[in-house]
C-alpha cells in the first residue's frame, strides 16, 4: 500500500488528492492553432438552448444563466463546466456588459480572463456588423506581455466563441510572420490577441488597421511596466479610436502609482475591482511543504510522482542551469519529462506545452517566467523544487493549479536554504503552511532507468563526443 511521504508509517492510506470532477473532465479544449467553424456551432446550438443550461440559486454566488447572456455563449460556458461567477466576474460584469470601463488589480486564477472574454464575446454578438468587412480590421485588441499569454488568451476566447460566428487570430514574436499575415488578412476578423512588439511589425507593414477597435484589453500591465513595453503600448493604444469612442479594460496584479496613473491616462471613469492574491491560492489549493535536505529533495521528488503517480505535474525551479538539470536527471531515471525556459526556442516551447497538454510529456520543469503563461485544463499538482525568493511568484506559480474555483494541490520542498522564504510567503497570504518532515522511505533513491540498459547495452565513447545526460553529484 502507497502511503504519503509525510505520513507516520506504511499502514496509512494513500493520501485522497483532488481530483478532477465528472464535470470538468468534460471541459473540451481547442488548440491554440484552431478557428471555430461558424457554420458548424450554428448547427450544434439548433440542438441546444439555455433551458438545458439550469444551475441551483446559491447564497452569495452569482450564477452565470442570471446574465442572460446570447445562447451561443452559454452553451460553450455550459461545455466549460461554469456555474457560479469567480469573485471578480460577479462585480465586474454588470459593468463591463453595458460598455463601461474597467481597471481590476486580479491574479492569474481569479477567472479575470472569462471575466472580459464574455463581456466582449457578448457585445460582438450583440452588435453584429452589416454588410462587408474589410480583412485586417478587428473589433477587439487584446494585448499581452508574453507569447505565452497571447496563446493562452486566444486558447480561452476560442472556446467560449466556438459556436459563435466569432474569428480569433493570435499575434506574437518568435513564428513565421508570413503565416501569422495570411491568417490576419484571409477573412475580416474579430478578436486580434497580441504582444506589442510584433502588433507594431504589422501596422508598419500595414497589414492591420486599429480605428475600428471597440474594445480594448490591456492584461497584465505591471509586467508590460516591467518589461519595458510601456512606449509599445502607448503607441499601440494612440492608433486606436480615442478612449471616449472605445471601452478599455486594464487589468495587472498590483495597482501601483504608476499603473493607476497609466489606467487614467488609457481609460473613462473607469469602474475599479480588487482580487485579495491570497484569495487565490488560500481557498482553492491545498499547500503542503516538506522540510528536506537539498541532497534528498531529488529523491522526494521522484517517489512522489512514482508513488502518487501523477499524470501531469508543473515542476518550478529558480534558474535555467536548474531546469536543464533537473529535466535531465528526471529523464535519466524513467520519468517522462522536458523543460521549459527563456532558452527554449519558440517553436520548441510550443511543441512541448501542446504535449504536456495532450499528456505525452508528464512531467514539465520550468522557470518563473516560461511558467506564468501555462493555463493547462486539469493540471491537478504544482510542484516547487526550489522556492521562489519573492512571495508574489509563489502565489502565481500555484496559480496553475487550482484554477477559477477549481482545486489543485501545491507541494513545496524546504531545505537549508528555502525555509528563510517560508516567512515572508505566510505573511503575505495571511495564513501559516502546513509544514512537515518526510518518512525515510520516501528518501531513497531508486535505481536509474537508463543506468542499467548501459550495463546491458554497452558501447564505446567516440573521441570528442559529447556527456549528453551525465548527471553532476552535488547538492542543489
């Protein structure tokens, strides 16, 4: 019998995570490449109406049917499996659904994101366009500090558009620009999702055209602060009808000085939300922290993913050498395994997120930064390998999981060095973790998978050939 790591002896049951809901394993998701097929949703919403869409009234939540948003809509939040409004959607959506502006201080994992799609697919639906439309021309901009927020964003527009006559094109740095202008300019387009700088290549290239957006989105503007991208923005923002003739919706995790001077430079009394952080991580993730040795946290971690056997797990780790290591040393031992970080070229990183996605890859190690844009449906465990100096990326980086009212569950590994961020991380979500030693069974190191097909498969090392997967001994 399996048993936890933190548990007082083998008799004990194997620990209950959470796992998914019959209605969540239902949820469908597109793939950030596909256009939803206007012909083929009206066909499938004929078969469907808001009748078959009836959640239970519940003290203090908001359900989504009370909108009575356009059956399209509802039916694809009905396929999401949404039921109840997440905080920020229930007081942002009156507002923003009657074409009001907003600024909202909200983390990834507090629903923002379907918070503004659906007042935006709402309003499309709402107000369609007659007559012809000119290819290059969207109603909506969306704008993001990285690609893989843009994909991200664009993955959760398509499916709540997919039975909508709604097209969604992603715009970003790193892919083929000509493949990226053939999809902007085949068919007039409706949601353009885009980081400044290559929205900037195509307006000088004048294969898009920004005075007939109605609404715009500027997400995560403190990173857009961080990064440098401010003057992009601005001048993204001053081709664009002026902010009396468009809706703005600004959203970023901290409202600074400088941000709320940039909110009331880019918006119209705007209507001003607040998402707590730790509402985020304290409500619907269960944190556990082991206290380990940095020689022992490996083995902790192997036996946890062996033992637990866990499908899909987002491992976090501070630094790129790290990463690469520790996607090495994973791999060496049997387990399923790649890295993502700022080295990983673009193409690679979209090829190994769409394989965690699908379940090929089981484990995915990544840092701090390659790490904040992942939404994968499901992902149940966020393991932190090595804590992150800063209590903020701590609440971001369980914000994997846990997601939107779904549950999830964080485990974290505490050695030497690790337990002087535990502090600062409780103070900042209000609440102590629940710390805990790991029983010694849970510290020993198997025996390496592909260490014993070398014994039985030897070969001969070619002169100058290279230590692909030799492991250095040492402690983290």
């Amino acid at each position: 019998m399996e048993t936890n790591p933190g548990s007082s002896g083998p008799d004990r049951e194997k620990p209950s995570f959470p796992r998914r809901t019959s209605r969540e394993k239902r949820k469908k998701i597109i793939r950030s490449g596909d256009s939803p097929a206007p012909t083929t949703g009206a066909a499938l919403d004929e078969r469907w109406n808001a009748s078959q869409f009836k959640v239970p009234a519940a003290e203090g939540k908001t359900r989504f049917h009370d909108f009575g948003f356009p059956d399209p809509l509802l039916h694809a939040i009905s396929d999401l499996g949404f039921e109840y409004c997440t905080p920020i959607q229930s007081e942002i959506l009156p507002s923003t659904l009657s074409g009001k502006d907003a600024s909202g201080r909200a983390q990834t994992g507090t629903g923002k994101t379907a918070a503004f799609l659906i007042a935006i697919i709402t309003r499309i639906l709402n107000n369609p366009i007659q007559g012809k439309r000119k290819p290059g021309t969207p109603r909506v901009l969306i704008l993001a500090p990285t690609r893989e927020l843009v994909l991200q964003l664009s993955e959760e527009a398509r499916q709540l558009s997919k039975y909508c006559p709604i097209k969604v094109i992603s715009v970003f740095g790193g892919m083929d620009y000509v493949k990226q202008r053939k999809q902007l300019t085949a068919d007039p387009v409706d949601i353009v999702v885009a980081t400044p700088g290559r929205l900037l290549d195509f307006q000088r290239r004048h294969d898009i055209t920004l005075k007939k957006i109605e609404v715009l989105v500027i997400d995560e503007a403190d990173r857009m602060l961080d990064m440098g991208f401010i003057p992009d923005v601005r001048k993204i923002i001053h081709s664009t009808p002026s902010k009396e003739k468009r809706q703005t919706l600004l959203f970023s995790a901290t409202l600074t000085g400088q941000i709320t001077r940039l909110a009331s430079e880019w918006t119209r009394n705007p209507v001003t939300v607040e998402i707590e952080p730790e509402q985020v991580a304290v409500n619907t993730v269960e944190q556990i922290v082991y206290i380990v040795t940095s020689d022992k946290k490996f083995a902790l971690l192997l036996n946890i993913i062996i033992r637990q056997d866990l499908s899909r797990a987002l491992v976090f780790c501070n630094r790129r050498d790290e990463v690469r290591r520790l996607s090495e040393m994973l791999t060496r031992y049997g387990i399923n395994c790649s890295m993502l970080s700022g080295e990983v070229p673009q193409q690679k990183r979209l090829r190994r997120l769409n394989e965690f996605k699908s379940g090929k890859i089981r484990v995915l190690v990544a840092t701090d930064v390659a790490g904040r844009g992942i939404h994968i449906e499901g992902m149940d465990h966020v393991i932190n390998f090595k804590l992150p100096h800063d209590p903020e990326d701590y609440v971001h980086r369980i914000g994997r999981t846990g997601r939107a009212g779904a549950t999830g569950t964080s485990i974290s590994f505490a050695d030497e060095r690790d337990a002087f961020f535990i502090p600062a991380i409780e103070e900042f979500m209000g609440r102590k973790l629940i710390c805990m030693e790991p029983e010694e069974e849970w510290l020993t190191m198997p025996e390496a998978v592909h260490a014993k097909k070398r014994r039985r498969a030897p070969h001969r090392k070619k002169p100058g050939a290279s230590s692909h997967g030799k492991i250095r001994k040492g402690k983290w």
